[in-house]
C-alpha cells in the first residue's frame, strides 16, 4: 500500500499553480531578452550609423584639404595675379552650340564664396605642367588675337596644352595646336576635333556683346604653360559634398555632409608667412584685392557630417562649435540645429592646409 501510494504521488506532475509560475517567470525572461536585444540593435545602428559619418567626413576633408595645398601651382606669378581683363572661351565639341567665354572664370587659384546661413563654396585651381612657373616671352608682334606666337622658347610646351599670354593686365587663355621647335612658334588654331578652349577668328576679333576683342601682344609678354587647368569647386546640395570639375555639372562627391565653412588665414603683408588673423569671406575679404589675396597664406575648412540614422529625441546642441578660438581671439560657430534636425548626431572635422603655392609665390 505504501510503495503504490508513493508511486502514485510521483506519477502526479505539477501542479496548476506551479505551471502558472513557470509560465510567469518565462514571459518575464522573454520580455527581459527582447528588451535588451531591442537595446542593443538600437545601439549597433547608431554605431554603424556614426561610423559611417565618421567616414564620410574624414573622406570629404582629406580631398578638400589636397587641392587646397595644390591649389594656385602654376597660377602664383604676378602677371597672373594682376589680370585686370581676361579673355576665356570654351565649347563642348560633343553639344552643338555650346560656346561662348568661360563664365566666372578666374586665374587666381583659390576663392571661399560665403554661403551666409548656408554652406560656404570653394574654388580651387591649378595647373599641371612642371614648368608651369616658367614663363616664355613673346618676342614678335602678334599681330591680331588669332595670328601664331613667336616665343622665346618652346621647350616644356606640347599640343593640347592650356597656356595664358599675360601683358599690362590683359590675359588670353588658349589651347596648344601646333608647336614649330624649329621657327620658336605656337599655334593656337580653332579645330574642333582636337581642342576645346580657341574660338574662331572672327570671334576673338569681334566677339558678341559685351564681350571684347582679345588683345594683340607685343614683344616682351609672358606667355605661361599650364598644361591641363584642374578646376574643382565644391559645394553641399541635398546634405551630399558635391564636385564640378572644370565648370561641368556638379556631382554627388560624398554623402551625410551637410556644411562646409571656411576662412583665410592671413598676414599683416604679403611677405610675411606667419598668419595672424583669420577672416570670413565677407566684406573686403568677398573679393580681395590683389594685396590682400597675397596676405592670405592659409584655409582653414570646417566638414560636418550628419549620420544617417533618426533617433527618437534630440540628440545633439543646437550649435555646433566648427573649430576652436583662433590667436586672434576670433571664435566662429556652426550652424544652428532645431528638432527635428537636433535628432540626428553630428561630426565636426576640420583642419588648417597651408597654402604652399601662396607662400613660394612672389610678394
């Protein structure tokens, strides 16, 4: 009787109440774990999110801050610097009846356009040719803008090569046709099939209104190789850092970079090399003249990127801090944020590229 009973009892199970605990304790256990697997997706987003930010940004820095130390190597002489009128034209063989004169277009080699509440725009310039400071002289009368050049030397110069006849301030872009070693002359002829920057005669000599008659150039000008002109200007458009190369349509570079500022490192003249003071692009500085672009020996670029992801409160100051307090006691400021845009997590990079071009460049 005794061993049956026993036998029975063990036989029983649980019990209903003992069910229900374990099946209490099991939905706080799954609860507990969803909870804490919600936790840390959550959180690996951020971190993949902040990473790519981090990325992007570094990626926008490093290939502003490379063109802005090549930026002006060929373009550095006086004679450039002082082109009051310059003459620029261009066609895209491959569009019937895009040419005119290049707008806009500029020898010096570096420009910030102040964006105001928006992003700020840079223009940065070189050339590629080793002899790109290495002026040849023109030493016969050129007789009208589309007669060939006689120079000095014609050593370093090839066809499809950009050069720039410069004299009291007057400056002619043109591209390379022909070289004659053997007579010292360039020819700059207008052929379609090969180059892009000759007009046709009859245009450098009455071009459409307002445009001018290019300049005939006397013995004694300066005639300089640039090889190829590389022209970038970066600019921010749909929170992506965007490129146009040598005045064609912009294209996304980078996304996730929602500004970019910058400003000049300057001097308190064009022979010193120790910056002083660092300045927006506005007022004076919008346009500097010929002295004051010499004073300026430095950018400095402030990149911030946004990461992608949208967190559910604010996450970030309404300001963003660029860069420190300059020497000068100059304290600059980022954009202001409002919610929802405060939700987003934001990165600041930012650095100072000497401008080398400026500072191995005459005062």
């Amino acid at each position: 009787m005794n061993a049956t009973r026993l036998r029975q009892t063990r036989e029983a199970g649980f019990s209903l109440t003992e069910l229900m605990v374990a099946m209490v304790i099991g939905l706080i256990a799954s609860l507990v774990i969803q909870q804490m697997f919600t936790i840390f997706a959550a959180s690996s987003r951020t971190a993949t999110s902040v990473a790519d930010a981090q990325e992007n940004g570094l990626f926008a820095l490093v290939s502003i801050e490379r063109d802005v130390r090549i930026a002006g190597y060929g373009l550095a002489s006086d004679a450039l610097l002082n082109c009051s009128t310059t003459h620029a034209y261009k066609r895209d063989p491959s569009m019937a009846g895009l040419a005119g004169p290049l707008q806009n277009f500029t020898l010096r080699g570096f420009s910030i356009t102040d964006g105001g509440a928006n992003s700020d725009t840079l223009l940065l310039q070189y050339g590629t040719s080793v002899r790109a400071d290495v002026d040849a002289e023109i030493t016969k009368d050129m007789a009208d803008s589309s007669s060939e050049l006689t120079v000095s030397n014609t050593a370093g110069f090839n066809v499809k090569d950009l050069i720039v006849a410069a004299q009291n301030g007057n400056c002619t872009l043109m591209q390379v046709t022909e070289i004659e070693t053997a007579t010292y002359k360039i020819q700059h002829d207008h052929q379609a099939s090969e180059v892009t920057y000759n007009p046709p005669a009859a245009y450098q000599v009455s071009p459409p209104a307002p445009d001018t008659p290019w300049p005939a150039y006397l013995p004694g000008a300066k005639l300089y190789n640039l090889g190829d002109l590389v022209s970038r200007r970066y600019t921010i458009g749909n929170n992506s850092l965007r490129v146009e190369e040598n005045g064609g349509a912009p294209t996304e570079m980078v996304r996730d970079i929602v500004t970019i500022q910058a400003q000049y490192g300057v001097t308190a003249d064009p022979a010193s090399k120790s910056v002083t003071q660092w300045v927006d692009p506005i007022g004076a500085w919008a346009n500097p003249s010929i002295n004051d672009y010499k004073r300026i020996k430095a950018i400095r670029v402030a990149v911030v990127a946004r990461a992608n992801r949208r967190e559910l409160t604010p996450v970030s100051p309404a300001t963003i801090k660029l860069w420190p307090d300059a020497a000068a006691g100059q304290s600059t400021v980022g954009p202001t944020y409002t919610v929802p845009d405060r939700n987003y997590r934001y990165k600041v990079y930012e650095t100072i590229a000497p401008l080398r071009n400026a500072i191995w460049g005459s005062p």
